[in-house]
C-alpha cells in the first residue's frame, strides 16, 4: 500500500483525554479555536477545526474509559501556529505545563513543548 500523491502521511489524530470537558476548555482558550463535541456509543470526542478536504490533517480530542491514556510516551504531535508567543502565553493560564519554551530551529522557525492539562506532551511549531 502507498500513500495517496501529493498528501502529508498523517491523516487523523487522537489525542487520550482523562477528562474531556477540562481538556476541550485548555485546547479551546490555548489555540483561540472554536471545537465540536461528537459521541459514538461510549467514544466522546472534540474535534479540532477541520475543513473538508484540505491537505492537512485534524483530529480530535478523545475519551473512552480504557481504550486511551494520557502519555508522555509515544508519538508527538506538532500544532502549527501562526505565534508561538501569543500561544505559549496561554498554556500555563489554562492548566497546562510548559517544559520548553520558545526554541529557534534554524531555517526551520520555532518550536516548544507543553504538557496539557490531560498529561499528554504536545509540541509547537511556528514559522515566524
């Protein structure tokens, strides 16, 4: 099987919640985004803003009682920014941990690391 040309390799992400409504206010007020409750039997869901056939992926934050944890471990997951600034000043307001600030990675722009407010480490990334 082969990738779909001209697409980025990552289609969907979940992100583990313990508490859904706490972690839907923290990605809400930290990235100033509207998100959209979704329930499919005893899955609950918020999903991230999505536009209908963009190239980029979205996803979801998501609770079920035993099929997710909340983890430092695993895959990491970078959201795109337009401020890095603007957005890590908003982590530590709303429960999460920032355990690396803003960092310059060459040509490449910035990047820093946050804990939310579910035990999940998440990474930034901003151009500018």
């Amino acid at each position: 099987m082969t990738m779909l040309a001209g697409t980025h390799p990552i289609d969907w992400f979940d992100i583990p919640t313990l508490d859904l409504e706490r972690a839907h206010r923290f990605y809400a007020a930290v990235f100033d985004i509207e998100m959209q409750p979704f329930d499919v039997g005893d899955l609950r869901f918020v999903f991230f803003p999505m536009e209908e056939g963009a190239a980029n992926a979205t996803g979801a934050l998501v609770h079920h009682p035993t099929m997710y944890t909340p983890s430092h471990a695993g895959a990491l997951l970078y959201f795109s920014v337009d401020d890095i600034d603007a957005v890590v000043a908003r982590v530590e307001a709303n429960g999460g941990r920032l355990f690396r600030g803003k960092t310059a990675i060459g040509e490449f722009g910035f990047v820093a690391f946050l804990e939310d407010t579910e035990g999940n480490r998440v990474g930034l990334h901003s151009k500018t």
